[in-house]
C-alpha cells in the first residue's frame, strides 16, 4: 500500500513544525520591519527637529533684509548636508526665493505630518515658518531623503529570508530525523501489519522497549504469536473437518449407492413425525412419488399407502405398528427388548400389477433428526413359493393318498378275511398297480426336487442331432399294445441342438407317455423334428400330435401345473406331475413348451430348443 508522505504521522508532524516555525519566523521579521521603520523614522524627526531651528536662525536676518542671495547660499551650503534632499524658503506671501536641490519653476511638494515609505521617492517634507519679533517672514521647507531606510530594510528582509529558509531547513531535517526516531516502530508496526494482512501470519518480530510505542510493539508480538497459534490449531481443526467431511461425504455417497440398488425400500420420518426420505427402491415397489410423501405426517403417509394397498392385506398404519413394536419390546420382568425377528410379521398386498406382497418392519430411532424409520421388503416370490410349496405338498399328499388308501385297504381285506386264489391275485394285482403308481409319484417327486435344487448344474449340454434323439426315445417306449406305433417325421438333414441327451428324452417320453394315455380310443401318435431354416441360430422343434381328446384353452394354460390333470374321472393313469418336468427341464435348456389342443381334436405340444453348430 502506498503513502504520502504528508500523510504519515511523521510528515504530519515535520509539516506542523515547520509551519509553526514559517509563522513565527514571519512575525519576527515582520516585528523587526516595523521597528525598524519606527526607529528610522523617530531618527528622521529628531534630525529635522536638530537642522530646523538652526537654519531658521540663519535665514531671519538675511530674509528680513531681504537679502535673497545670501539666503540661497545658505541653502546651498545646508543642502551639503547628509539626510537632506532639498531645501526652500518662501516669503510672506508664499512666492520661493530661493531653493536647493529642487528644480526652479516646479511646485513645492505638499507637506504631510504622515511618515511613509512608501512615495515615491521616499522623503520625509517638513515645513517650518520664520519669524522675527513674532511676525512671519517667510517659511522654510525641506525635505530629508529616506533611501537609506529603505536599502536598511531591504538588506533586513534579505538577511531575515535567508535566516529563515536556513532555519526551516535545518528544523526540517531536526525535525525528520526526530520522526524517524520517534515513528520508527511505527513503521516497523505498519510493516509487520501489512505482512499480516498479506497472508503471513508469522512475520519477524518487532523491537520492544519500556515506552509506548515500545509497549505497543511487545502487544504487537504478542497478538502475532497469538494469531499464528490460532491460526495453527485451526488449520489443524480444518484439516479434520475436512477429513471427516470427506469421510462422510464417501459414507453418504456409499449410502446412496447401497440405497438405489438395494431391493429394500425405506422410509425415514424426522424429529416430527414427517415423512423425511423414501429409497428409490420404495418408490419402485409402490408407484408413488416424491411428492406424494415427502413432507407428509405419519397418520396422512398412513392413509396414501394404504389407498395403493389390496383389503384385507392393507397397510394397518404406522400408530398398529407401535402398538405390535411396543407389545415385542421389553417384557414386564425387566428383559431386554426383543430382536426385530421376534415381531409378528406385517404383510402388505399392493393393489398394482403382479400384486406384489410387501413384509413392513418399523424401527424406532434415538437420532435428532431421525425418529423412526419403515423398512419395506418385496415377499412376493417368497409368499408363492410358500403358496406353492403348500399346494405342492397338499397335492402331493392328495396324490399319495389315493394309492396308499387302496393298498392299506386291500391289504387289510386280505389280513382279515380268506378269499379264493383269483381274488386274493385281483387285490393283490390292485396292490401291485398302487405301489407302481406310489412309486411313479415318488420318483417325479424326486426329479422335480433334483431340478428345483440343482438348476441345471448336473445338465451335461453338448450338441445332439435332434432326430437322432427322436429315434433313440422312440426305439426305447414301449407303446401300449392295442396301439399303433409312432409315426416319425425328420428332415433329410441332422437338425442340430444344444441340449443335455438324457434330460431332453426324459421331456420327450413324457410327451410321448401323455399322447397315448390321452389317446384311449386310439388314434396316430406322430413326432417330427421341425427345422424353421437353413440359419443354424432359428430354433429347431420336436413336436408330438395325438388324435386323443383334447383341452379346452383353460386346461391348455394349466397343463404344465404341477399335479394339474386335465381328466378329473381318474380313469387315466398319471400323477400330473409329467408336463411340469417338461417345463422345468425346458426352461433349463433356454426353450420353451407350446401346447395346442382342442377338444375331441387331439393335442399338440412341440418343444422348441436353440440350434447349435455340427460338433467338430
């Protein structure tokens, strides 16, 4: 930062200085002026007063007689007189007769009391009358020449002007180098400051001393140790805060991250009980928006998810919540409170599409700013497979039943009573068939359940020539007697597949096994390979047609059920469980089952597999 010099305190002070000096210097040369031009002029009275009596003196008799010669030589000789710059006498009547130093025919100056300087030329004119015996003869007037005074008072002003500038200079640099002295610190001070102000907040230490200025600058070094201490632990403090804001900045970003792909949803309420933050996985779940909750009290949030729920499975609101968390928290013996497992399990059925199921869960929080929180988790497959498994099992109960029933029953006959040997062979034939079928429902029990457990990681794929395949399943059925034998369809070319061999002539035999169970009145059985084109990535078909007796479009959509049959008479053998391991083993091949049917038209169902290339 620049400064003036007569803007720091010690140009100020020099300048003050200085013009006090400059004025005092001023009067002084001023009060000697004066008084030299009173003692001068003084000097000048009491010379007219010394030369006019004497001249008066001289000039009466010469006067009085008249004698005007004699009177013009003693002007003359008075003119002679230093000081004296003319001289003339008058008469009576005023007429000059005589003068000296003064030019003839000009008018005698008047004569003025007043003693100046200033005229031009400076004279001092006095005018003294002469008389004898009291009666006026005439008047003598002269004048005295005060250049003297004036070259006197010039040579004082001169010398005073150079006495003084002398003067102001050496007070001047007094004065300067006093400031110096005195502003030193000052300086130092300011410097120091300015390096603070800069961004140095360490700067060199500054001089002491048992003075004011010194005791300035001893609080100066105090305050600069002070600040540079601060400003230490507060870099220290920043750095921290910077770290843990990092810190918290990469746990809220790992936060966001767990929340938008965590299939969970949340709900969090702050300190009053509003709704604070939704999960974009809740949102998913529900179909609502941010603006839909966020904002709204817990009794209002209640009541909008309810509105998106199915009856009976409705949202029961956050206050029956409380109410089941409280009844789960610490018992009456003064127990812990119970884990969050230990609460019933609140089911919720949204009213979308799917319908899916959500299980609701509430945790109550000891944070400021958070009071409770709703944790949401999509159920949906778990509940059908629990749907399933129970229907799976009641099924399958069911269908061992019916065959143990009659083995039970025939065998207890047998036990309590004697029959002939062709009726003992007939119970014992039903037996014999029950215990097949029992076992039949067993092993595609245990093939459904190596499926569902396995996935496909014991299927062994490779590439099959899917008529070769055919051919294979058809060697190995055996077909009912009173029926005739299938009739095969291939294309002149191996039709590649990737597929497990084993599994997909499990799949094909059990089509194979349905045609002619649903055939009872006989019919063609016919399977062919169906090759959709040259492109070895179309997918290749291995259809079954019966002529038997068909579905309708809803047993059609059913038929793959597991223990789903289409004939409910009990005449046709079966467990229903033959199309649900056909569909099980296609989906682990990548394809898919196409059922056509119509009723009393017989059934086709055509597998349809990915093409693979020639084996090398």
């Amino acid at each position: 930062m620049h400064f003036t010099p007569w803007r720091t305190v010690r140009g100020r002070l020099v300048l003050a200085a200085l013009l006090v000096e400059l004025v005092m210097l001023a009067i002084l040369v001023g009060n000697s002026l004066r008084l030299l031009h009173e003692a001068m002029g003084e000097q000048a009275r009491e010379q007219a007063e010394q030369i006019a009596p004497v001249l008066s003196a001289a000039l009466v008799a010469p006067l009085a007689q008249y004698d005007y010669a004699t009177v013009q030589a003693i002007l003359n000789e008075s003119h002679a007189i230093r000081g004296i710059d003319y001289l003339a006498v008058t008469d009576a009547v005023g007429a000059i007769v005589a003068t000296s130093g003064w030019p003839s025919g000009k008018p005698l100056p008047p004569v003025d009391a007043h003693f100046s300087l200033d005229d031009d030329p400076p004279r001092y004119d006095l005018a003294l009358p002469i008389k004898l015996a009291g009666q006026s003869l005439g008047t003598l007037q002269f004048g005295l020449d005060l250049k003297r005074i004036l070259v006197a008072r010039r040579n004082l002003l001169t010398q005073g002007v150079l006495i003084a500038i002398s003067e102001l200079l050496l007070s001047a640099g007094l004065l300067t180098l006093l400031g110096l002295l005195i502003t030193r610190q000052l300086s130092l001070l300011t410097a120091a400051s300015l390096t603070v102000a800069q961004g140095q907040l360490t700067p060199a230490t500054v001089p002491e001393g048992l003075d004011d200025v010194g005791r300035l600058g001893a609080a100066f070094n105090v305050m600069s140790r002070a600040i540079a201490e601060r400003v230490e632990q507060l870099t220290r403090a920043n750095e921290e805060t910077a770290r843990i804001a990092a810190s918290l900045q990469d746990r809220t970003e790992q936060l966001n991250a767990i929340f938008d792909l965590s299939p969970d949803g949340f709900v969090s309420f702050d300190a009053q009980h509003h709704v604070k933050y939704a999960s974009p996985a809740f949102f998913r779940m529900t179909g609502l928006k941010s603006g839909d909750i966020v904002g709204l009290d817990e009794a209002v949030f209640s009541a909008r998810l309810a509105k998106v729920c199915l009856d009976p499975a409705g949202f029961p609101g956050l206050a029956a919540l409380k109410i089941d968390l409280a009844a789960s928290g610490p018992s009456g013996n003064g127990e812990a409170e119970q884990p969050a497992r230990a609460q019933r399990r609140q089911l919720i059925e949204l009213s979308g599409p799917g319908n899916h199921v959500l299980e609701v869960s509430l945790r109550m929080s000891q944070a400021e700013t958070v009071s409770q929180i709703l944790y949401f988790r999509e159920v949906t497959h778990e509940t059908e497979v629990d749907r399933m498994k129970s229907e799976f099992l009641s099924h399958a109960a069911h269908e061992l039943r019916t065959p143990m029933a009659s083995i039970y029953g025939y065998a207890e006959i047998l036990m309590a009573q004697r029959f002939s040997e062709e009726e003992q062979s007939e119970f014992l034939g039903i037996i014999h068939r029950q215990c097949g079928l029992m076992i039949a429902i067993i092993n595609e029990l245990l093939d459904l359940a190596r499926i569902d457990d396995r996935r496909g990681k014991d299927f062994k794929f490779a590439s099959i020539d899917a008529s070769q395949l055919v051919r294979e399943v058809i060697t190995d059925f055996g077909v009912p007697t009173d029926q005739q034998a299938v009739a095969l369809v291939t294309p002149g070319q191996p039709c590649w597949v990737r597929a497990d061999a084993s599994k997909l002539m499990q799949a094909v035999r059990n089509i194979l096994s349905n045609a002619y169970k649903y055939s009872p009145g006989g019919g063609e059985v016919a399977i062919s390979v169906i090759s959709t084109g040259p492109d070895p990535q179309m997918p290749v078909g291995i259809r079954v047609t019966d002529q038997g007796l068909g579905m309708t479009s809803e047993q059609t959509a059913r038929v793959c059920e597991r223990f789903y049959r289409a004939d409910t008479s009990g005449n046709i053998p079966g467990t229903g469980l033959g199309m649900s391991i056909v569909k099980e083993i296609m989906e682990l091949h990548g394809g898919q089952v196409e059922v056509q049917s119509q009723i009393g038209a017989g059934t086709s169902v055509t597998l349809w597999l990915t093409a693979a290339s020639a084996p090398a």
